[in-house]
C-alpha cells in the first residue's frame, strides 16, 4: 500500500481491537476452536507491532470479556493456557521493543499464576516509553463504569468528597483506563458491528471501522486500511465544520 498522502490526517493517538473471530475462522477449517485461538494470538503480535509501524502510541485489545465467562470450561481453559504461553513467550520481545504494558479488567477471576505473570509483565515494562499497550482482560465496561460510581459513592458517604466536586474528569480517573486517552478508532473484525460492553464511557467519540476479515486473518495492510479510513473522516465531537 502506498504512503499515506499528505492530505489525510495524523494516525489515531489510541486503538482499540475487538478481536472477533477465532472460532469461526477455526470451523471454516475444520480446526478445533483451540487452534483458532492460538492463530488469534499470532494475529495480536502482528497487531502490537503495526500499531508501532503506523505511529499509533495506544493499542487496547479486548482479549477476554467478563461475559467471556460463560464460555465452556474446556474452552476457557484453553484461553487460560494460551494467555499463560503468551505473557511467558511475549514478554521479553515487548519489553526489546520499548513496549509498556498494563491489564485492566477484574482479576480475582484469574487464576492466581496467571496474576502474577501480569504483575511482573507490567512492572518489567513500566519504564518503557514506547508502545503502550492495554490488554482487557476479564474486562467489562459496565463494571467498570459501576465499580466507579461505587468509588465515588463510598468517599462521599465517609464524608471524603463532596457530590458537588464529581464531574467527567473525577469520574473517569476512577475507571481502570485512568491516565490513558480515550480510544480515537475501535476496530472490530469478522463483521460484527457492535462494542459488546467494551470501554462504554470512553468511546462516547470514538471513531468505528469494522472489518470483515476474521482475526486471525487480520494482518498490518488491514490495520493500515482501518488507520487510512480514520485519517479521512472528520471528527466533530457534535459541532459542525463552521464552528470549529
């Protein structure tokens, strides 16, 4: 693919990935879902590394919903054991590369090794200045929205806060995504065209691109066609064009 024009604006500050299809894309082949997933993740480290390539300074990607859950146990057991291969495998090639890492979702459903091999991936790279990269992980947004409402509640209720002080900014430093920028573009792949509960406070803006392509597919010119089709919009955050 050519480079982008100089007409087109800058890449999006911040990606989210809705990383849909690994099931499918392994029951097309006659795969079992496992070998789906397994593909998916080869797919999240070409993603981390076009994020770099384009200039994107965020990448979150929606590993594992709270809903997630509800799953088979053998599947999720399956997803458990890749997500332990993957922290193990990936982390000192992110950390070679700059990248940062922080896990956000409930993590008292994890197992506890699981736990602890985050604790050391984020603090391995927490001096990292490159990449930052946000992995969802038990992740639900309305959790996230009420375990803030919840925060502010108990401070206001032990007399620490004042409902009069709680705005947008107060509000949002209690969310998990607290010091992050909000996402600029969500990419969804296999043709599903909903958030499916992810990071709802924080893509009131967000501009959405969705992508036919099942994840496991999805490679860097179908990330570079997803960041070209976001430089040409125009992001009005609910003003018109001759009022900006």
């Amino acid at each position: 693919m050519a480079p982008f024009s100089e007409e087109l604006k800058e890449p999006p500050c911040h990606v989210a990935i809705v990383m849909d299809g690994n099931g499918r894309w392994a029951k097309a082949r006659g795969l079992p879902r496992a070998e789906g997933h397994r593909r998916g993740a080869e797919a999240a480290r070409r993603a981390v590394q076009s994020a770099s390539d384009l200039g994107v300074r965020y990448l979150t990607l929606f590993s594992f919903s709270s809903e997630n859950w509800q799953r088979p146990i053998s599947e999720i057991d399956d997803l458990m054991g890749l997500l332990r291969w993957y922290l193990r495998s990936e982390t000192a090639e992110l950390h070679k590369n700059g990248v940062r890492l922080r896990v956000i979702g409930d993590r008292s459903r994890l197992p506890n090794d699981i736990v602890g091999l985050i604790e050391s991936a984020e603090k391995t790279m927490e001096e990292n200045s490159g990449l930052f990269l946000v992995l969802a992980l038990s992740y639900g947004g309305r959790q996230d929205i009420l375990n803030a409402a919840k925060s502010l509640a108990e401070n206001a209720a032990a007399g620490q806060l004042d409902t009069s002080q709680i705005d947008e900014q107060l509000f949002q430093s209690r969310l998990e995504t607290n010091g992050l920028p909000d996402p600029d573009l969500l990419i969804r792949t296999s043709g599903e065209q909903r958030i499916s509960n992810f990071l709802i406070w924080q893509m009131a803006y967000t501009e959405f691109v969705f992508s036919d392509v099942l994840w496991p597919d999805f490679d860097h010119i179908h990330f570079e066609k997803a960041v070209e089709e976001f430089r040409r919009r125009d992001r009005r955050y609910g003003a018109t064009i001759e009022s900006r």
